[in-house]
C-alpha cells in the first residue's frame, strides 16, 4: 500500500503537482506514519492565524529527517512546534494500491513518486494531526526530538541556520514572516 496525505476532502484520483523539486509529481509513502507530518504546514497555518495575506505559492517546512533504522524524526526547532503546527488539524490520509514510480530519485526512506495520476483505493480521516503523531511516537513508528531535548550546538545550528533561510527567502515574503514570529529573539 501507498500513503499519501491531503487536507482536501473526497480525492479520487491524485495528480501530479510541482512542489519541493520543481516538477509535477504525486509523493507517496510506503508507511502510512511518514505522511502524517504533511497535514500541516507551519508556514502557512502561522502566516493564516496570524492574518498574513499571501496569494502565492507557500514556503515547506519540515524540519524532519529519519533515523538509521528509517524511522521518521520530527524535530522541533522552536518550542511547542509539533503542538502549534498539528494541533486540531484535520486531513485525509489516502492509500494507493498501485503506483507508477517515477524512479526520481528523493533520497527518502520508503518514499516513491509518480509523475501519472494514481487512482485512490482508501481513504482515511485524521481528526487531530497532533493526537495522530503523538500515538505514532508511542507505538515507536516515529521520533520526536522535543525543543527542550536540543543540544546547544543544535540550538546555534538552527538559529545560523534560519537567519540564512531568512536572508535567502527575499521572494518569499510568507516565509520571512514566519521566521519573524517564531524565531523572533533572532530578529
């Protein structure tokens, strides 16, 4: 089975879209707990709670990666980030029990891609993205590195880190509002 993860309701058929990577493609997960992370974007759930007006494209954010053993790590890299981003967020995980890989390489455990429209075969509604990840970490299917668990050398990545993402980001003025707000001891 094949995972992917939509706030839009009643999808029959997904579509290949341009994201990340600048080419359409529909993203897939082999294990259903590795799409959670993408019912929510915090970029634009801060930039819409905070009354940001941006018609553009919005800016990703994840800050996750995998363990050794291929287990999605979410990090937060401000306080309560998991909570602010996930909290009350609804979505649909949609399964696929057939796809096309595309062959596009991602260099992400149990990650496929197609470039063909994939037809839905199941549907599941997730009532709190937050709840639903909380759950995933107790059954150990994913890792979460809390703010207060960071190392100091983690915490000075982050911020050498956003203040380039934020001098990189002139294009996109959303992503630079949320970088304000969240990380506002560094501006």
């Amino acid at each position: 089975m094949y995972y992917h993860a939509s706030r839009t309701p009643g999808i029959r058929q997904l579509e290949p879209r341009i994201s990340n990577h600048n080419v359409p493609l529909i993203y897939f997960s082999k294990k259903r707990e590795n799409v959670l992370v993408y019912l929510s974007n915090a970029v634009e759930k801060y930039c819409k709670e905070q009354g940001f007006a941006y018609d553009g494209t919005w800016s990703k954010w994840g800050p996750y990666g995998f363990e050794k053993d291929g287990r999605l790590r979410f990090e937060e890299y401000y306080p309560n980030a998991l909570e602010s981003t996930y909290r009350g967020v609804s979505g649909y995980i949609y399964e696929a029990a057939e796809v096309v890989d595309s062959g596009f390489a991602l260099q992400i455990p149990d990650a496929v891609t197609s470039e063909v429209p994939v037809d839905v075969t199941g549907v599941e509604f997730v009532a709190d993205a937050y709840e639903e990840l909380l759950r995933a970490e107790r059954e150990g299917q994913i890792t979460i590195l809390r703010y207060e668990e960071l190392t100091p050398q983690k915490k000075e990545w982050i911020q050498k880190t956003m203040l380039q993402e934020y001098a990189d980001a002139k294009d996109h003025p959303e992503y630079q509002f949320f970088l304000r707000g969240t990380f506002s001891e560094l501006f």
